[in-house]
C-alpha cells in the first residue's frame, strides 16, 4: 500500500520522475508532463521495468499538478493495486 508520505513534493517531479511499487506485483511511475502542467501516473504489472513494458500494459492517468493530485495519485495507485 502506497501512502501519501511515501511520495515527495511537487518540486521533485519538476527534476525527476519518481519509481515505486504498490505489491510485489505492481509498479509504478509518477511525472510532472511540464506542457500539459498535469502530474502523470501509470501503473503496470512486473517483470518489466517502465521503458521496456509493452504501451498497451501501461495504464495511465493525468492528475491535478499539486499536493491534492498526490493524494488522488495515492488512492489511485492502491486501487489498481487491489
């Protein structure tokens, strides 16, 4: 289960994108789209690391680029992860 501390603040993902896992199964990438201004999760299932998993097993979604969209990331995050 991911929580919202696990997670850092909005100015990372101005620099970086951020890597975790949900369960021993599932993966996830969090970005900061700098166009669009819109944080950007995907989640994913293993083995495969991000750049190598097929697109079409890449589930994404675009969220509000601030503390809130975190938080929405985190609750979204946990339910693929169920």
């Amino acid at each position: 289960m991911v929580k919202r501390e696990d997670l850092y603040g909005i100015a990372y993902y101005k620099k970086s994108a951020y890597y975790g896992s949900a369960k021993p199964d599932i993966r996830f990438r969090i970005a900061l789209d700098m166009e669009k201004g819109k944080l950007e999760a995907a989640v994913w299932k293993e083995p495969y690391c991000y750049d190598v998993t097929p697109e079409e097993e890449i589930e994404r979604k675009e969220f509000p680029a601030d503390d809130e969209g975190l938080c929405q990331i985190t609750d979204w995050i946990n339910e693929k992860a169920k």
